[in-house]
C-alpha cells in the first residue's frame, strides 16, 4: 500500500475532524454508523454526508452495507493521515520523504522536521502479513484484549478493526521501551514522538548489519562491530530485558563512525560532546534539502553518500567535507557505530520463556558473526567459537549467577563501546512493565501503564520528557467557539477511559495544509 500525504493539502479541518470521528467509533463498532460519526464529529454547519463521500473518493474510508446499515472505517491510509496529521499539527514533522525500510510489520519513512533535520517515522503494520501470527508472537494482543474497556462492553478480540488497536499498542511499546533506553544511554535512534501507529525517531546513518559488505569490512571493524552487538544483549539482560528480535536485521552499522547517537553515550562518559550540535550536524549530510513539500520523490535517501551540502551566498550548492569520526581503531580506520532498533517485542527477563528467547538472540548473533562475517571468526567453529564469544555474551546461566550475586558488570572488557549501568541502580523491565509480568498485566490497562510508568521512570531519573503531547495539542487551540460543542464532546480521553485509537480532538484545531 502506498502513502501518500498529498491528499492531506486539500483537506479541511472538518474532513479531520469527520475522519477521527470515525475512528472513535471503531472503538465500538466494526463499521460505524453515520448518524454516530455525524454525532461525534458535530459539526456546526453539517455536511458530513458530503465529507464522507469525499474522505471515500481519496481512501481514507470504506464503506460497508453487510452489516445492515450504511458503515464506515477507517483505512489504513486514513489511520496514516490522521497520525501525520497529528505529528505535523505538533511541530514534530513539516514533510514526509522516502519509504527507507520495510520491517515485517512496518514501513519506514524518512520526514523533515519544521527545522529542517531528518527524522524516521515507523508506521507499525499489524496484521499486515498473518494476524494470526500476531497474535500469537505479540504478548499484548491478549492482554489488551481481554482486560480493556468492560465499561463499554468493548470486545477487540471480536473487532475486526484490532489491527489498529494493535498497531497503535506496538507502537506505544516501541516508543517507550525506546525512550527509556535512550535514556539510559544505550545506542538506540532519538526517540522523538509518537502518534497513534507511529513512532518518530532520529535517523540512524549507515545500513543494517545483514547489508554491509563483508568485503568491505576489515577484521578489526567486524571485530568491533561484535563487540558493540554482542554487549548489547548482556547489557539488556541486566537491565531486566530481553530484545527478542537481536540480529542482523535490528543492527544498524555506520562503518563512517559519525553516527550522532554513539556522541551522547560519548557525553555520559566524559561530559564533552552537546548533543543537539551532533544531532543537527549527522542528520544533514545525507541529502540537500529545502521547502518541502508534504511529499518528496527521490530527494531524501538515508543510505545515500556521506556528503553535507548547503547552499551558500550565490544560491549554488556547495559540498562539504565529511566530519571525522568520533573514534578511530588502533589501525586507523574509523571505528563503526552499531545502533539498536526495533524494540516493540522486548520482554522482561522474568518472562516464562526469557531463557530460550535470549538464547535466541546469542545464537542469531553468534551465526552472523561467526558464519557470515567470517573476517572476524576465521574459520573457527565450535568451541572456539563460544571461548570467543563467552567472555562478550554470558549465558543465561552466569546472568542469573550475577543476578544472585549482585555483580553490576555485564560481561566482557568492551566497556569502552557502552557505559555499564547497575541492574542494581535500575530495572528496566521493572520501570516499563515489559511483558513476563503477566498476572500483573491482565489486571491493567498496559498501554497506559507503559506511559505512567515511563514518566515515572524519567522523574526517577529526574529527567523532563522533551515532548508532551497533550500540552502541544492545547496550544494549537484558536478560540473559536465554532467548534466548542464539539470540543467538549471530544474531549481528551482520561486516563480511566482511555481512547484506544487515538484522541480525537488532538488535530482538530490544525491549521489546514
Ligand atoms: P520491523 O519491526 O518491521 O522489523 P524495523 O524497526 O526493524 O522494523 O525497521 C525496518 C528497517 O527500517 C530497518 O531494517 C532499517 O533499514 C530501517 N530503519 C528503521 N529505523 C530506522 C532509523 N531510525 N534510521 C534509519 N533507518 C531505520
Ligand atoms: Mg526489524
């Protein structure tokens, strides 16, 4: 399916508001009726018949007579509008670019911020390949299904409208598993938002490991690479977390060295580097960009040339050199930068099956490196080869040994790639409620548990989140009392009676594209 932003310029506020009313009404009803979505969406002046008819024609809608009467739904175009629409009427975003990766269950676009930086939105797809296998491989399906919403005698496990539900739960993970271990200076993208379906994050240079060039790699780069790899897992482990998904796939590798995240764990360590100077510098050198439109061709690659450019006095464009890289390895070759993506099927290590799924992920990494990426194994096989990874990834065994005793290392001598933070200082899994707490899960509503428990942990950490949402939103507010009624209707959902896809009133005083 195609994402195209473009219809959104001709859209009023009143298509906006008519297009979340329907996805307030998913909440209940498969396919909503439209004397409930004309009701909810109250527009003073009426008309939504006609704005239905329209939000149809560029297919954001579908409409359905089987059930008896005339209903709607939203499409997953629709359900991406809405999300863009948010995050642009937050500031967050001001143009959308090219589709730079497709997960299992995700698309992933490059977008501009208003100031001009790169950003990545994920658009989290679930469903979209077996919704079966969702359901089977993704812990919160069942507890949000069956915990949520008795008030309103809401069944999503009987919805076919789940794959929303669903998405927007595995994007809620995803961007506060993310938040938190940004936070603790693990090399993950900038968390950045997160809207309905859609997490927007920094745009991490370089390609996943799976598509680096062996040849291209020398051995000591593929060395490093390891050992970034490999701590991470350990790492997890002793903040009470497993990454489930822990291979080629989910490691980004900047074999340039310049990649802005690894510059704030460098800031941790020694205080030295600002952030924001990295951040605005590394996201520029991909691409030549300006006044953009909602929508970019072929403008915006992430894995395009390491070149900066800017426009300079006579208006020509100008190359610059690329920056140094951050570290260099004893040979002289910049050392790479492997960033962790992917995050939304995380689970505790006191998950029932958190042994077999880390054992999973040592064994992915343990193929890759020692298979693959032969230049760093040489041939050796077998026990050699756990001699070599041995003292980088302890086994389950040593991690609950440690556990027992309290030892705060996470194994190996690569602490100059990350900075070692004590399980004893902070349990992750703890603070985020990751899965493996499932008596505890069932009795609560998660996806909000996911945010109390981020923002507790950020004041634990005595850390101000950079983004609030519900603030931003209000300040878009223009006083007009065309739309008071309705606003009062549509009001923020509290935290008792959340709104599972989504406020409805979060855009509706966006100014119009
Ligand atoms: P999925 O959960 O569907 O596997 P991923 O998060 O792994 O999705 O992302 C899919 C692909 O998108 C990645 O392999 C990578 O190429 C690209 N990607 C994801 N996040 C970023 C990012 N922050 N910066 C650059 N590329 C990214
Ligand atoms: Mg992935």
């Amino acid at each position: 399916m195609k994402l195209d932003p473009s219809v959104m310029r001709t859209m009023s506020r009143q298509d906006f508001r008519v297009l979340a009313a329907v996805e307030s009404g998913m909440k209940s009803h498969s396919l909503v009726p439209i004397a409930l979505i004309t009701s909810t969406a109250n527009l003073r002046h009426g008309g939504t018949a006609k704005i239905l008819s329209s939000l149809l024609r560029d297919k954001l809608l579908s409409h359905d007579q089987s059930c008896g009467y005339d209903g709607y739904r939203l499409t997953n175009c629709g359900y991406d509008i809405l999300a863009l629409h948010n995050l642009k009427t937050r500031g967050i975003i001001a143009g959308l670019g090219d589709k730079i990766g497709t997960g299992k269950e995700s698309d992933v676009y490059v977008a501009i911020t208003p100031q001009n930086t790169q950003i990545v939105l994920k658009f989290h797809r679930l469903g979209r390949t077996s919704f079966r296998d969702v359901k089977k491989k993704r812990d919160y399906f069942m507890v949000n299904a069956l915990s949520k919403n008795k008030k309103q005698g809401t069944q999503y496990r009987t919805l076919p409208n789940s794959w929303l539900f669903l998405s927007r739960t595995s994007a809620l993970k995803e961007y506060a598993f993310m938040k938190s271990l940004y936070d603790v200076g693990y090399p993950t993208p900038r968390p950045v938002g997160q809207n309905r379906h859609v997490v927007a994050m920094g745009l991490v240079r370089g390609v996943p490991l799976y598509q680096l060039h062996t040849n291209r790699v020398s051995a000591e780069q593929a060395e490093s690479i390891f050992r970034q790899s490999a701590l991470l897992a350990g790492r997890l482990a002793q903040h009470g977390l497993v990454h489930c998904d822990l291979n080629e796939f989910n490691l980004m590798v900047d074999l340039s060295g310049v990649q802005a995240r690894i510059a704030r764990t460098r800031e941790n360590v020694d205080g030295e580097t600002d952030e924001r100077d990295w951040d605005d510098d590394a996201t520029e050198h991909y691409v030549r960009h300006s006044g953009l439109p909602v929508q970019t061709k072929g403008a915006l690659s992430a894995h395009g040339p390491l070149q900066k450019h800017h426009i300079d006095g006579t208006g020509e464009a100008v190359t610059e050199a690329p920056p140094e890289p951050l570290e260099r390895l004893e040979n002289g070759e910049p050392k790479p930068i492997v960033t962790l993506i992917d995050f939304p099927q995380m689970v505790s290590t006191r998950h029932p099956n958190a042994k077999e799924l880390y054992e999973r992920d040592v064994i992915c990494l343990k193929n890759f490196f020692g298979k693959k990426l032969r230049c760093f194994v040489e041939g050796e096989t077998g026990d050699d080869d756990d001699a070599k990874f041995g003292g980088i990834m302890p086994t389950w065994e040593e991690l609950i040994a440690d556990e027992e005793n309290g030892d705060a290392t996470c194994g190996g001598d690569g602490a100059d790639d990350v900075t070692l933070v004590s399980k004893a200082q902070l349990r992750l899994d703890e603070e985020l409620k990751a899965s493996g707490y499932s008596e505890e899960d069932a009795a609560r509503d998660s996806e909000l548990a996911y945010y109390e428990a981020h923002q507790q942990m950020s004041r634990t950490l005595g850390r101000v989140d950079d983004v609030d949402e519900e603030d931003s939103d209000e300040e878009e507010d223009d006083n007009s009392d065309e739309e008071s009624s309705a606003e009062e209707r549509l009001e923020e959902p509290t935290d008792n009676d959340c709104n599972d896809f989504g406020s409805v009133n979060d855009e509706d005083q966006a100014p119009e594209l």
